[in-house]
C-alpha cells in the first residue's frame, strides 16, 4: 500500500459500519475527506476517536487521520458536498417487510446533493442496494437539481463493499478485488485514481456496468451463505449416519476447487449482512418473475440450523426447565460486537420460554437489554467465560 500522490477531495455520507470505514481508509491512504451523519453525538464523540462499535484497529486508525487532518466529521450537508470531488453513499439499506431493501436513506442522499451541488463530483453508491439503484440515485439527484433551478454536472458509480466485519480495516486496506461499476469515463477515471494506492496488481481494479457492479455483492454473499447452509445439511447427515462432520470437511477443504473457508458447520449464519441480502435477492427475483430455489432453501436451513443447538438438549435432557444453561459467544461471528440477527439470539429466546436460566459470556457484548429487563432473574451476562460455567448443566458453545 502507498499514499496517493494527488490528493482527492471525498465526503462520506454515513458514519455507520459502512461509511466510517471507507472514509477512514480512504483518509488513511492519503485522501482529504469529511464524514457526514446526521447524529451529532456520534460526529462529536468521532471527533475524539470514539468509535461506536468494534471493530479491531478502527478507532485507532480514526484519531490518526484526525490528528494528521486528512478525516473530519460533520453534520452540515453544504459542507460535505462543497468540499467533495467525490459524494460516497454509505448510509444503511434496512429490510422492508417484503425483504426488498429500504433505500429512503440513500435516496434521501441523492436528493440532497442534488439541491446543493454546485461542481461537477462524482456520486459514488456504496450502500448495498438492489439492481438499479444507481438509475434511482441519478434520477433523484437531476430532479432536485431541477426543483432547485439549477443545472449540474455529474457522474454515478457503484462501488460495493466487500468488508468482513472483524477484518474490515485489512480488507479495505488489502483489498482481493475493488469494483467499479459505471459507463462514464470521468468517474472511472476519478475513481481508479482515488483506489490506486490499495491496487497490490491490475487484477484488483474490476471495471463493469452499474448493474453488474450492484449485483455482485449480493451474489457473493448468497454464495459464502450457501457454503454455510450446504455444510449445515452434512452435519446433519453426519449426525444421522454415525459420520464425523470434522473429518468430511477436512477431506472436502483438502480440494482446491472447494478449500476450507466458509465451510464450517455450526448454528447457522446472522450479522447485518447475509440475512438481509439473500432476502433482498430473493426479493429482486420476485420482482422480476423469477423463483430464485436454491437461494430460498439457504434461508430455510438457516432458519432451522438456529435450532439445532437447542433441540439437541432438549434430546438429551428430555425438558429444559430450571436447567441453569451457559452460553459461550453472543455475537454472530468473533471479533465483532454485532449482534444483528445472531443466533445466539434465538437459542436464548428458547431457553428463555422453556424456563431455564441462561449465564452468557461473550468478549465483547456486555448488554442484552432485550433480555436483561425481560428476564432479569433468568439471564445474566458475566465477564468471565469460567463463571458461566459455574453449576451450569448443559454450555453451548455459538459463536
């Protein structure tokens, strides 16, 4: 990784998971950026280097770039797009009840940069969004521009995240591929430029259609998600005919075609991204009269695997009730305070309504407020991994 050269002007809509790490690293590579979110606590305690979640050398990386003036926060949209060459979007795309993606937010955006552009910029999306969100985006930004009597000049770009959470600094400064997805040269141009210092080779810099481009992330992740759901199904085959899952998946990784990641078996998949995507997909496939199966039976798997740990216990204890159970890991995955959609979730929820006690331990969620104030002589947190265990009858190991 080198520092740019020429230094670009970039604002970053969005100081959630998204949107902070992108600026931040953009900043730390040598850019001048400003990050926008429309919480002002949260761009104040930025400010200081308080990170609002964890994420392993973010914080650091944050109060780095703002000592060295290359990061600053905001909640001024005049400020954000007079300073920016380039208008990142990275504000978050909930579910709706159809599973289709909410983009309020982004077009929220798209509308406000344009009744305030006034130079040419590049509008970047790097929110996750649906096939043909960058037509939205640049219809939103031309139809506030003309509400507002103005005539402007700009390009649009998709550009998607790849970010792991817990790896995220190191996947956005060592990027496997980085996509730009857009028709106009000038925004290629730009955006090349603006990601060269991470480009280790040529092959990491992808070039396509917005559409293409949109697509991709959600088509990797409904593939790693598969993988997932695939080696849940062997462990149950496993179970059933007296087979040991560890040792199927060792021979299976052994193969280069398939190799070894992603392919462990456990309580199934959560996080703020695989769930919400492979809805999403299947979502875009309704609307385009397609039945999309395969990625559909990934879901249901998954929605059964989360409780698989229970049903287990259940087995073998016959009823659960006054049973004091341990839970070793809250969040959906290591390294992460996330606890989005874990399945750590669902198994307390269980445990819970069978009227056992639950003492829980995860390095870094120290709060379930969801359960703490329902149950709060029923579940418990402790700091210690050992302490959980203490008297326990049965412990679940989840993340």
């Amino acid at each position: 990784m080198r520092s740019v050269d020429n230094p670009i002007k970039v604002s970053v809509f969005g100081a959630g998971y998204v949107g902070l790490v992108s600026a931040t690293g953009l900043a730390a590579i040598g850019h001048q950026v400003v990050c926008i979110d429309v919480d002002a606590e949260r761009v104040e305690r930025l400010m200081l280097g308080e990170v609002p979640f964890y994420e392993p050398g973010l914080s650091e990386l944050v109060t780095e770039c703002v000592a060295k003036g290359r990061l600053r926060f905001t909640t001024s949209s005049h400020d954000a797009i007079a300073h920016g060459e380039v208008l990142m979007i990275g504000v978050g795309t909930p579910p709706l009840l159809d599973g289709s993606a909410d983009l309020s937010q982004v077009i929220n955006v798209a509308q406000t940069i344009g009744g305030l552009l006034d130079h040419f910029a590049v509008v970047v999306v790097k929110s996750t969004v649906p096939v043909g969100t960058s037509d939205i985006v640049r219809q939103a930004v031309v139809d506030a521009a003309r509400a507002s009597g103005e005539a402007i000049d700009f390009a649009v770009a998709s550009n998607p995240e790849f970010l792991k959470e817990g790896d995220a600094v190191r996947d956005f400064m060592q990027p496997d591929r980085i996509v730009i997805g857009s028709s106009d040269a000038r925004a290629i141009e730009i955006l090349s430029a603006m990601y060269a210092p991470l480009c280790s080779s040529p092959k990491v810099l992808m070039v396509m259609s917005e559409r293409s481009s949109e697509l991709c992330k959600y088509a990797s992740n409904a593939m790693l998600a598969t993988r997932i759901s695939f080696m849940n199904e062997i462990a149950k085959l496993s179970d059933a005919v007296g087979a040991d899952v560890i040792d199927v998946q060792r021979v299976m990784a052994a193969d280069p075609r398939i190799g070894a990641k992603y392919l462990s078996a456990g309580a199934g998949f959560g996080g703020s991204c695989f769930p919400k995507d492979l809805r999403a997909i299947v979502a875009m496939g309704n609307d385009n009269d397609m039945n999309l199966n395969l990625i559909k039976s990934v879901i249901e798997v998954n929605d059964a695997q989360q409780n698989v740990l229970l049903d287990k216990a259940m087995q073998h204890f016959g009823s659960l009730k006054g049973k004091r159970c341990a839970i070793w890991g809250l969040s959906f995955k290591p390294e992460t305070d996330d606890i989005r959609d874990a399945p750590a979730l669902t198994l307390i929820r269980r445990l819970l309504a069978e009227g056992a006690t639950v003492v829980a331990h995860d390095p870094l969620v120290k709060w379930l407020p969801m359960f703490s104030s329902i149950a709060p002589n029923l579940f418990e947190i402790v700091d210690c991994q050992y302490d959980a265990v203490v008297d326990a009858d049965v412990l679940f190991l989840v993340t």
